[in-house]
C-alpha cells in the first residue's frame, strides 16, 4: 500500500449498512477522476456492498485489505 497515496481518508467503523456506502459515494463526489480514496470499514457487509457499488458506477477498485475486523479499500475515481 506505500505505493499508492490515497487523495483522502474515509473511516467508517462503527458505521453499518447502508451508511458506508451513502458516505462512501458523498465523498467520491468530491473527488476529481484519478483521485484516490482510502475506506476503512468494519462491518462485514462492506466488502460486498461497496465492491458492488465500485462496479456498478465504474471506478475502479485498485485494492482490498483485510486487516483483522476491519476492511480497507482503496478505490480510484475513474469518472
């Protein structure tokens, strides 16, 4: 992960469906394409959930973390 440096930082833990995702998308929107944005989740439906939702509004997912309890994404805003 040193080698990707993440434009911000989202932290979500603590949070449970639908909040890491509606957060998720809040700050993408912010973002200008290319950017890089880190998520750090705890709740074990968020690999699914925002896997789902990169897909679906076509960024991209460069890579996922499984730390313990916790998620950490890194996804590139690709539009």
């Amino acid at each position: 992960m040193s080698d990707i440096n993440p434009t911000k930082t989202l932290d979500v833990r603590g949070l449970y469906c639908p909040e890491p995702v509606f957060r998720t998308k809040i700050e993408m929107d912010k973002l200008s394409v290319g950017n890089v944005l880190k998520i750090i989740a705890d709740d074990p439906d968020a690999e699914e959930d925002i896997t789902r939702w990169v897909d679906r509004n076509g960024h991209d997912l460069i890579k996922l973390i499984k730390e313990d309890n916790q998620l950490i994404f890194l996804i590139k805003k690709s539009k």
